[in-house]
C-alpha cells in the first residue's frame, strides 16, 4: 500500500482533491490530503515557504507514513519537492501535477514576467495576500460552470511570503523518482527546466487532455495515473 500526501495548489485546501481521494481509496491505498498553513480552515495561521515546506514533512513523520507519493499541484510543486527530498527513505515517488518545480534559491515568483512584479505588487496591496482569481481565470480549462463556482468558494487569499521566499534544495531535482503530469489545455507545454529533468532516467512525463485543475475536470483520470505511479 503506498500513502498518498496530496497537496494543491494556490488559494486551494485539502477539499480540492475530494473527487479524486474515493477512487484511491477504493484501490487500497492511503490517502492524506493536506491544507497548508495559511488556507482554507487554516487561513490565519502565519506562513512562509518554508513553513509549506514543514507542513508536509510534519505530515509524513508525524503520522509516521511510509511508502510515501508526493503530490503536488501548480504552486504546490515547489515545497513539495523540497519536502521529497527531506523525508528521506519514506518517499516511494512525487507527482507534479502540471506544477511549478523549486530551483535552489529561487521563488515561486521567479520565473514570471519581470520577476514577478505584477504578482509582488498584488501582494503588497492586499495585505500581503495573493487575492483570489476571477472567474475568468478559469475559462477555457475544461471545467463547468459548477465546478469553476465551486473553486471560487473554497478559495482563500494566498499567503504571499510563500510566493516570494526562495527554494531550497540540497540536491539535483532530476535525482528524485519522479512524474511530471502536463495538462494540455493550460498553455504552455513543460518549460525548459521540465524538459530537461524529464529527459533523466528518474522521471516520466504522462500527459493529459484537460486545464489546469484535472482534480476537478478528470478525478477518475487523475487517480488513475496516481496509481500507476505507486505500482512496483
């Protein structure tokens, strides 16, 4: 049995994988999916990067979980591979879930036009919060009406010292088992860093036909690679 630490994106809390958690569960496996600090029913608690990064280390040693699979979603894939590479012999694998990868002193915001400067300074006008995105920013991601109302009421403003803070990694991230999960309909293919750790043996690259947001679009679909990844 692998156990399964799922961890979504921005703004979103362990709820968002609750359509995908009944067909892992239905497999046998364990399934832990985590509300970082600072979101949802943990929205007040102080939070930078490396308080994400801990949140999920805590998870996996404090339930004393192993055979572990790393799941990251978009912003999530930062601090979760950082965490794959601190729990030690209890990861089995890590699942980006077309996410953001961590660079060793590099934050989230890096990688974004001028240095992320639009996202910086909607942070520092709201509190140092990233807000909520419109509805708009979910159209054309393969999601319904029902579905895109259903993000936007689970959301909560994101912490923004977790955008802002840089990674920290102590070894190469192509030394991880890893899988990249790309989702075809939300723009830009895998950038160079992806494409250059997916070429390692360690990690495989599973494609999907859906947005940004496959937990809600394709839960079945989505579980099912999960799965894939934890077979020996």
């Amino acid at each position: 049995m692998a156990n399964f630490v799922l961890v979504a994106g921005a703004r979103l809390g362990a709820w968002a994988w609750d359509e995908v958690v009944p067909h892992l569960r239905a497999a046998g496996q364990g399934v832990h999916p985590l509300t970082l600090s600072g979101l949802a029913d943990r929205a007040g608690v102080p939070a930078g990067q490396q308080t994400h990064v801990q949140d999920i280390v805590d998870e996996v040693e404090g339930r004393d979980l192993r055979d572990v699979v790393l799941v990251g979603h978009s912003y999530s894939g930062i601090p979760v591979g950082q965490a794959a590479e601190r729990i030690g012999d209890r990861l089995a694998h890590v699942v980006f879930v077309d996410s953001s990868l961590p660079a060793d002193g590099e934050a989230f915001v890096s990688a974004w036009p001028d240095g992320g400067a639009a996202v910086r300074a909607a942070i520092a006008a709201n509190g140092g919060f990233w807000p909520l995105a419109p509805a708009a920013h979910y159209d054309g991601q393969d999601l319904t009406d029902e579905q895109i109302a259903r993000i936007l009421d689970g959301s909560t403003p994101h912490p923004g010292a977790t955008l802002t803070e840089p990674a920290v990694l102590s070894r190469p991230l192509d030394e991880l088992p890893a899988t990249y999960v790309q989702c075809l309909l939300a723009g830009a293919g895998s950038g160079d860093d992806e494409v250059e750790l997916l070429a390692g043996r360690n990690w495989r690259l599973v494609k999907m036909d859906t947005g940004h947001w496959p937990m809600f679009s394709r839960p079945r679909e989505l579980a099912r690679i999960l799965l894939q990844t934890a077979v020996k």
